[in-house]
C-alpha cells in the first residue's frame, strides 16, 4: 500500500510571489493645498503637473475660468484619459488669489 501523504510531501511547493510585488505602488495624491490651481496657474505651472502636456496647459489656460476641475471635461477642454491622470493634482479656486 502506498501511503498517498508521503506522495504529496515530496512534491515541491510552487512559488508564490507577494502581493507586493503584483500590486502597483499607490501615487502620492497631494492634499488640496499643493494641488495646481486651473483659475489661477500660469501655463508653465500647469505643465509641471504630471501626464499634462504644455499643449494640454496652454487649452487649459485659454478656456478659463472654471468653476469646477469637471468643467475640463464637461466643455471638452481636455479628454477623459488626460483628466483621468491629473486630476488629483488640480483644483479649481474661484475666488480671486
């Protein structure tokens, strides 16, 4: 008789990977404070955001002003997958700063 436990014993485990490796590194979102603002930033400021291009900062400048970070997709000012990447790092002030 074969014992069936002394058979799964010998077999090698695979390797398993942590989820550390697999998981993506979360981006730092900045608090509200550091965030670029849209109303406010000149074009060279807004192109330090990062994934905004210095054309994507020139339309965001030139259809100012903007009551929320969503009027940049709303008026089609910049497409879905360019806001996608910057919007945790923009914000909209109306108030004069």
């Amino acid at each position: 008789m074969v014992c069936l436990a002394c058979a799964v014993r010998d077999v090698p485990a695979a390797p398993q990977s942590s989820s550390a490796e697999i998981a993506p590194k979360p981006k730092a979102i900045p608090p509200p404070e550091a965030r670029v603002d849209i109303n406010h930033a000149s074009a060279a400021e807004l192109a330090k955001v990062p994934g905004l291009t210095p054309s994507w900062a020139g339309r965001i400048v030139r259809f100012r002003p903007y009551r929320t970070k969503q009027d940049l997709l709303d008026h089609g000012v910049l497409p879905s997958d360019v806001y996608d990447r910057i919007k945790d790092y923009i914000i909209a002030h109306r108030d004069e700063q």
